[in-house]
C-alpha cells in the first residue's frame, strides 16, 4: 500500500501543543490569526476499523500565527463516540459508514435509543460567540478556540436525534444572518431552512416535506433566494430511523427522478420555482447571485454519487480507480420562465473541497477564482495530490503539486491592504509522504507559488473543511 495512504488514512498522532515550529520561507506579516481544521483524528479504535474517508474520530487542529511564528495544538474532541471508543476499544456510535457491530439484542435497543456519532469531524464555525465543530448528524460540539476543549453539544435545530444539517452554513453579512439546512426524519419528512439567531433561538424560514429526501451537504444562497438542489440520491425515511444499513449505505440513485431544483424566497419562506434537469450529485455549492431575473450558482458536479464509492478506504488504499474530480458548473435559471435551467461548464479542472474568498465575494457575481484540491493529470491517483485555482472567467487554472505531497482544502486568507480578488494567501495542510509527517503550506495566491512551509513533528490524517480566524 502506498506510504502515504497507511499514514494520512491510519492512527492518530499525539495531542499536541508547539509554540514555535520551524518556518522555512518568510511568512507575511500581516498574517495574523488562526487557521483551525477539523477532520478524522483516527480510522482505527482498538482492532476495529473504520471503513470510509467520512468516518472516524473527530480531532482539530490549529495554526497560529503572529510576528512571523507559527504555533501548533491538536485536540480529539471530547464526545460520547469518543469517550466509548476510549473506554472500551470499539468503535460504539454509528458513522457515516460504519455501523458498530451490532448483535440481535442490540439492534432493537438502537431503534429506540440510536446511536448516531457525535464526533463533529467535518467542519469548524464561529457561530456568534461560540465556535462549533459541525457534523452532518445534528449534535454539533462547541469548542474553546484557545485550547480545543470540547465545551458541550450546540443543535441547530430541537430533537437531536431525527435529523442531519449540512456542514456548510452561510452567513449573510448584509442581513446578520446565519442559516442552515437540515433534514427531518420522520413520518413526514421535511427539509428545514433555519435560522440561528443566536445560542438559543432558532427560526424556521422555509419548510418543505419531502417522501424520500436526498442526501444533503450545502445548500445556495443568493441575496433573495434560498436554493435546495434535490440530487436523486435520495432515501426511504424508515430505513434511517431503523438504521437497516451504515447511514449513507440506505439512500439509493433514481437518476430517472432527474435532478430538482427548489428556490425558496428568502423573506417569505415560499416555495417559488421548481425546476428538474438531468441527474447529477454534488457535495458543494460554491457561489450564487441573481443578475436582472436571472438566477445563477455555481456547484462542483458529479455525473453520478460514484465519488462515494470511491472514498471507501479499500477502494483508495487499492488505488483500483483514479478519484472523479467535480465538474465546476455554473447554472441558471430564469425566475421568469417556466422550465428554463441550463449549465455550463467553468474549468477543465475536475476538484473538490472548493473555496473562494467568501467574506468579500459570496453572493457577488463578480468572483473570479476557486480554490479547491485536485488530482493531478500527471498522475493516476487514486486520492487529490494538488491544489488548484481556476480562474472562472477565463477558464484558465494555476495548480501547485509536489512529489509525494497531499495538500488539503486551500483555505484563502486576503492581506488587509488588498486591491485585487487574489491577493493574499493560501493555506493548506500537506501531507509529506517522504518525511512521513505533515506541514502547512503557504501559496501566493495570485501567482500561486510557495512562499513558506512550516512543519511538525507527525502527520495530519487527510482531513476536510478549516477556517481562518484573523485576530482583527
Ligand atoms: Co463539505
């Protein structure tokens, strides 16, 4: 098996705290704040396994940097998946993937009291005063930002048991809104647009029952418009509720459905336009805008949820198949018209993890780069081995890529002072192959070379989203 899929796919590393670790290259000196990550801390509890890229133990990690020093800590987040795996060297909470082993007895037990993971593993926010690790099951975990102490459960959305949120929350600058999407379980299923006022109250926007709801990871939002888009990845309610399957293993692809696309009005809640197209899945949305009465996002496409497939662990550590990038598309549709949505295509690029500068350009139309990972052309590999900018109003892309080297989602971080979309920083955390341990990468951003590294002394499992927290 490759080194570097033993590694970044293996056990966990020691919990951390370095004040200083060596920086070769200048760091900016207007760099200033922390990058914190969020992802598997470890795939192995005891002699078990976990057996897909989104399960796992959550840990998160984080870079600070102040006066041209880089300082690093990595936590487990303290949780009940994690205090029982620790305790009794199992694996004892649901993932997305894997489901404990389950005998007879304990099988009826989990449909009146499920155990679904609390190990919030795939995203970090700052939610008002709190910062929260997110994961897709509803029980989010608020963290201190100085330490990574787990500080307790924080819910989007009432009963912790019934639903899923998205990871990716938007937070409207304009309106002081932060909204999510979740999904209801139940007898009526439903997905819910809420919106958090704050640590305690919540307000529901938009409903919308569904019989079998498809898998959710993001949602758009432009000025007005919410938008749901209903891959046909979808599943029968019960079989979640009676937990037949590890979780994703229940929904099933009826590409013949089409896929839907549901606008919402933002002010009113209403349901305003539903559109059906071809069939297509997706993770991300990455941007939308409305320009006159034309609606637009742009979302990193998959012909089909094969990407799941393709992050079991046997099938990356085989290396059998080289990973599917997304398809950068821009759709649109006209709020206008009946039945009028088309797409066209943004980048020859195929990538994932996209990310833009969203604190200045979400909901613009004016945005021109994205920064996402990527599988080189180079190589046939079977996991992303480079980062990507694609520069979506000319099609064109810069990529950085070493040898042996596994970057993680490129978080872009603009310099205080900056006059153009790109200027400032990229930063990702690398997995080093050869030296068999990770370090974070610095890119210029526009020209997308490196301009600093900074190392330590054990590997980052191969994580998924990060934030950069700036200290003004
Ligand atoms: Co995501």
């Amino acid at each position: 098996m490759r080194k570097a899929f033993e590694i970044g796919f293996g056990e966990s590393s020691a919990e951390l705290v370095i004040d200083k670790i060596p920086v070769q290259g200048k760091l900016p000196s207007w760099l200033e704040g922390s990058l914190i990550r969020n992802g598997p801390g470890t795939f192995n509890v005891g002699k078990q396994s976990y057996r897909h890229w989104f399960d796992g133990l959550a840990m998160l990690h984080k870079f600070s940097f102040k006066n041209g020093l880089v300082s690093y800590a990595n936590k487990f987040l303290r949780c009940k998946a994690y205090d029982e795996a620790r305790k009794t060297g199992r694996i004892s909470y649901s993932e997305f993937a894997t489901d404990p082993c389950y005998g007879i007895f304990d099988r009826i037990k989990e449909v009146f009291s499920p155990r679904i993971t609390d190990s919030a593993k795939v995203n970090v926010a700052h939610i008002y005063n709190k910062f929260v690790a997110l994961g897709e099951p509803s029980m989010q975990i608020e963290f201190d930002p100085e330490t990574l102490e787990s500080l307790g459960v924080f819910l989007y959305d009432g009963k912790p048991n019934q639903h899923i949120t998205t990871v990716h929350p938007h937070f409207d600058q304009v309106k002081n809104e932060i909204i999510n999407l979740t999904v209801r379980f139940g007898r009526v299923s439903s997905y819910r647009f809420m919106r958090v006022n704050n640590s305690e109250t919540r307000d529901l926007l938009a409903k919308h029952p569904v019989k079998e709801p498809a898998y959710q990871h993001s949602f758009g939002m432009s000025p007005n418009y919410f938008i749901l888009t209903e891959y046909p990845f979808v599943v029968n309610p019960l079989k979640v509720l009676f937990k037949a399957k590890p979780f994703i293993e229940n929904y099933v692809w009826k590409p013949e459905r089409g896929t839907r696309i549901f606008i919402f009005d933002r002010n009113t809640g209403k349901l305003i336009k539903q559109e059906i197209t071809d069939a297509f899945f997706a993770f991300h949305h990455i941007n939308a805008f409305e320009v006159d009465n034309e609606l637009f996002f742009d979302i990193a496409a998959y012909p089909d949820p094969g990407i799941i497939e393709s992050f079991y662990l046997d099938k990356i550590k085989s290396e059998e198949n080289k990973l599917p990038g997304g398809e950068i598309r821009r759709y649109r549709i006209n709020l206008n018209n009946r039945e009028s949505v088309d797409y066209s295509r943004l980048s020859d690029e195929g990538i994932e993890l996209p990310r833009f500068d969203y604190d200045e350009l979400n909901m613009s139309k004016d945005y021109r780069f994205i920064y996402a990972v990527g599988i080189s052309s180079k190589s046939k590999n079977s996991f992303y081995d480079q980062i990507v900018k694609s520069d979506i109003q000319s099609g064109l892309s810069k990529t950085w890529f070493a040898d042996g080297c596994w970057p993680g989602e490129p978080v872009f971080v603009k310099k205080p002072s900056a006059s153009k979309e790109d200027d400032g920083v990229i930063l990702s955390v690398v997995l080093d192959e050869n030296k068999g341990n990770s370090f974070l990468l610095v890119l210029d951003a526009e020209s997308f070379s490196e301009i600093a590294r900074a190392e330590i002394p054990q590997p980052v499992l191969f994580g998924y989203h990060g934030n950069f927290y700036g200290t003004n």
